[in-house]
C-alpha cells in the first residue's frame, strides 16, 4: 500500500487542503498547539476506517470556525494497493 495524496474539506480545523504524500524521504509535520498536526493523521485513519481517533462520531471544524463556503466534511485518499490505484 502506497499513500499518494490526501484531499481535507472540513475536518476538524482543516478548511480546505491538499497533501502530496508520493514524495521521496521524510517528511516532518510541525506547528503551534492546535493547528491540526493530529488531525491530518486523524482524517487518514478516518478515511480508511471510517472512526476518528480521539473517540465520538463529530469530526466537522466547529460551527463557530466554519468560513462562509463550508460544505460539510470530507477526506480523499488517493493510494495504490497492489499495483492498482485506489480513491
């Protein structure tokens, strides 16, 4: 299994972003408390199994940080399992 880009759309406090994760060598996630370090891992699990981490079932950004355009919640992963592209 390879992991090629992650797409965030209101989860948690990611509005909207996009990760590529098909680059070579290591890769460091670092910032400030509260700025969605564990929630970028967090979507990627909620992807995949369709539970989040910390417990409950309420991964949407909280209402009062929601920007005007925001449509709901949601993660695509993009990978490939086998040779053979998944999203």
């Amino acid at each position: 299994m390879k992991f090629l880009k992650i797409q965030i759309e209101g989860f948690r406090t990611w509005h909207k972003v996009e990760f590529d994760l098909n680059r070579p060598g290591l890769t460091q996630i670092a910032g400030k408390n509260g700025c969605g370090k564990s929630s970028l891992i967090e979507a990627l699990v909620w992807c995949l199994y369709g539970k989040p981490l910390r417990g409950g079932n309420n991964v949407a950004t909280k209402k009062s940080q929601r920007p005007i355009n925001w449509c709901g919640t949601s993660v695509t992963l993009h990978m490939v399992v086998n040779g053979k592209p998944l999203v």
